[in-house]
C-alpha cells in the first residue's frame, strides 16, 4: 500500500504491508455553508448567549476586535469584510474600529503577514496593533483569579482593557492544552503576559492526561476566568470541514457559543480508531512553523500510540523549536517527574524562569516516556533534535522500515493532519 502525507507545502509517501494498516484519518465530512455572508449575518443577530450584536455596539466609540497571528488559520479574509459590513450596517465609523493581534507569547508578524491574513483593503483602511509580549509596559495588571485552587495573576494589553467593546475571532480545532481553540484562548493567552500564560499553561502541564478534545477542563476553566475578568464581551468564531472550508458559525457569550461550536468541531475532527497502534505515522501539517505549534500533532499521535510504541513525526519546522523562550531548552533537558516538580515550585510571576515552556516540555516528556519518536525535518536542527529526545531520519520510508524491524508484524496509524487530529479509541481507554 502506497501513502502520503503532507510535509509543509509538499508530501512524503512511503509504502507499508496492508496487512499492517490499523487506522487511517477518514472521517465523515460535514457539508460546507453555501452562504457564508448570510451565515454570518444571521448569526451576528441571533447570537448564542447574548443580545445581538448590534444592540452591544450602540455609542460604543472604541470596539477592539481581537484576531489570530500566522500560527493559526482562520480564514480572516473571508470573515473580516461581511463582520465590518455588518458594522457598518449598524452604523458603526470605521473610525471607531480598531485590531489587536493575538499572538500570545508568539513573536508579532511582519507587515507582510498582517497583510496576508487580513487582506490589504483592511490592512489600510483600519489601525492594526499587535501584541507584543516582550513589552510589559504595554499591558494592565488586573489582579487574580483562581482555577483549581492555582492563582493566576491577570496582566493583559491596555488595548485589550481599555476597549469598550472587546471582541474575538477564532476558529475551533481541538488543542492539547485547551480541549479546543478559541473562545476565551483569544484573550488568554492571546493578549496577556508571561506571568498569565505561565499559570494557565502550568494548569496544563499538571493535568493527568492530555485533555484535546475535553471542552471543560482545568485549563480552559482558568483561561476562561481571564477572559470574563478582562471583559470579553463577544466571540464570533468558525469550525472548518476536512476540505478546508467554513461548515459552521457560532457567535455571542465566549462560553455558551464555544461550546456549542465545539460539538461541531467533535463531529468535524474525532477519529474512531478500534485500537492503540504500535507504530503512529504523524505529520505536524497545518502547524508547520515550529515545535512549539508542531507538538500539537505529536500529542494527538500519543493519544493513539501503544505504551513502548514508535511514533514517526514528520514536520517541517523552519522556524526551528520556538521564539521568545530562551529557557524552553533547559525544560526540554529533564524528565517528567522533574519537570513538574520544578514548575509546581516556581511562581508563574517569575518571567525568568519561563513557566511557558515548562507546558511544552512536559508534555514532551510524557510523549517520550510512552514512546520513541522518529522525526523527519528539514527546520530542526541536530542539537534540537538531541533536545527534544528524538532520533532523526532522512524520510518517513526509513523511518517506518526501522520501526518495522524492531516491532515486527507492528499495528501502524497514520495521522495525515495531526495538528488538528482527535483520535479517539471506541473500545478502550487511550489517554496518555
């Protein structure tokens, strides 16, 4: 049998015996929406949890709209121009409208990103600001709130704040931290500091399993917290089919229409797998850029993989592990025991010690003490490669041949869009 998967804008294929084929990523598609203007309109009047929009943009003079940086891909482009038209339905001036980019601890875009996900129309007619995160002088400190007995100190862009009506746009995929993107995540992380994100990122880290695919877990509870101390007042967000296109729209109160869009989102993204694999052939596709996006693809794989299991990890990663997280490699250097014992000791205020990257690197550890990774790279370097605890090889059929030699006659998988997969097994357990 002769397969492939994406590999950033091109593929791998490789052959395996069919015999060996336990799961592949088929899923039921979910019909795309005709009309999207129309869709969205309707929406915008008859939102879940809240009155209509355009009862809540009445004399509002400063409406901040929250969007995603290039690490995500909702299609903006699409959904921007019929959400302004409908403001300017309700007579909102343009001069009244402004953006604020989400990109979390994420480095901000260049004007050719901004351009590429917005649209140059946009991009000229309206004030686009970014958050940096690298800036703390640009952000409030709005105090505490508490999830699961764990302390979260707000700090969040004044931009953010100081809107009178704050807005946020997203798609829904499932996340291994969050259960699902959006909603709430567009505000935390999106738009506070480190010591925000540090603490909701260590809720992560702490939880027992990887909860992709669980709206309702710790760390969206404290995400979600932020986000109504901050004043969110409005989502608008979107689920994508397996074709790549809009199939559902769900706008109003961040949790009432997060969730319901999350069902969908379930529908659209669970694969029923009959059994755990030996061998779980991943592509990180479409969370290409680096390991920090990438290694959303590497848990969905772990999620499908055999305790003692091999999991061949094909991703691109040009921009190497990450940006803004000096410390990411020391995390990376220890066990998972190690690793939470270290970041249940350090308060998540302490920017130094860069609790962020205690969440990535723990689940690392929790994915390598489970497994053997075989990656396939072009980004990745050897010294990150010996980092992350992988062992490199040339193409995914070199991978596989080994995996097939020490596990012979093995069970394989194969994830073709592993950043966004949610396997989940029908006749047992199969958490991580």
């Amino acid at each position: 049998m002769r397969l492939d998967i994406p590999f950033g804008e091109i593929k791998h294929s490789f052959n395996l015996p069919d015999k060996n084929l336990l799961f592949i990523d088929q899923v039921e598609d979910v019909n795309e929406i005709q009309d999207l203007r129309q869709a969205i309109f309707d929406m915008l009047d008859k939102p879940i949890g809240t009155p209509p929009l355009r009862s809540l943009t009445k004399e509002k003079q400063n409406i901040v709209i929250l969007i995603e940086d290039n690490t995500r891909h909702t299609p903006l482009k699409q959904i921007l121009p019929v959400l302004l038209e409908y403001l300017a339905y309700c007579n909102v001036p343009d001069r009244n409208i402004s953006f604020l980019t989400a990109p979390g601890t994420h480095r901000i875009m260049s004007v050719h990103e901004i351009i590429e996900k917005v649209g140059e129309d946009i991009y000229n007619r309206f004030r686009i600001y970014q958050h940096d995160v690298t800036k703390p002088d640009e952000l409030y400190d709005e105090g505490y709130v508490e999830a699961g007995g764990y302390r979260i100190p707000i700090q969040v862009n004044k931009k953010a704040v100081d809107a009178d009506l704050l807005m946020g746009i997203g798609e829904i995929v499932p996340h291994s931290d969050a259960g699902y993107s959006a909603g709430a995540k567009i505000v935390q992380p999106g738009v506070c500091g480190y010591a925000t994100t540090a603490a909701t990122h260590v809720l992560a880290a702490l939880q027992d399993r990887f909860p992709i695919g669980v709206a309702d877990n710790l760390c969206r509870s404290g995400i979600e917290k932020v986000a109504e101390k901050v004043g969110l007042s409005f989502i608008l967000n979107i689920v994508k089919n397996q074709q790549g296109k809009v199939c559902g729209v769900f706008a109003g109160d961040f949790i009432k229409a997060h969730r319901k869009g999350c069902y969908m989102a379930e529908k659209v993204y669970s694969i029923p797998i009959p059994m755990l694999a030996d061998v779980v052939v991943v592509s990180s596709w479409p969370c290409d850029i680096d390991y920090w996006q990438a290694g959303k693809a590497l848990i969905a794989a772990a999620t499908a993989t055999k305790p003692g299991g091999i999991i061949i990890f094909a991703t691109p990663c040009p921009e190497r592990i990450a940006h803004n997280h000096p410390k990411l490699n020391q995390w990376l250097k220890m066990s998972l025991a190690q690793a939470i014992n270290r970041a249940k000791e350090i308060s998540p205020e302490n920017v130094d010690a860069d609790l962020v990257s205690a969440d990535i690197a723990i689940a690392n550890a929790r994915v390598r003490e489970n497994a053997d990774v075989y990656v396939i790279s072009d980004g990745l370097t050897e010294e990150d490669i010996d980092v992350l605890g992988f062992r490199r090889f040339l193409s995914v059929q070199e991978a596989l041949d080994e995996a097939l030699r020490r596990i012979p006659g093995a069970t394989i998988g194969i994830l073709r869009k592993g950043g966004i997969a949610f396997p989940v097994v029908k006749t047992q357990n199969a958490n991580v």
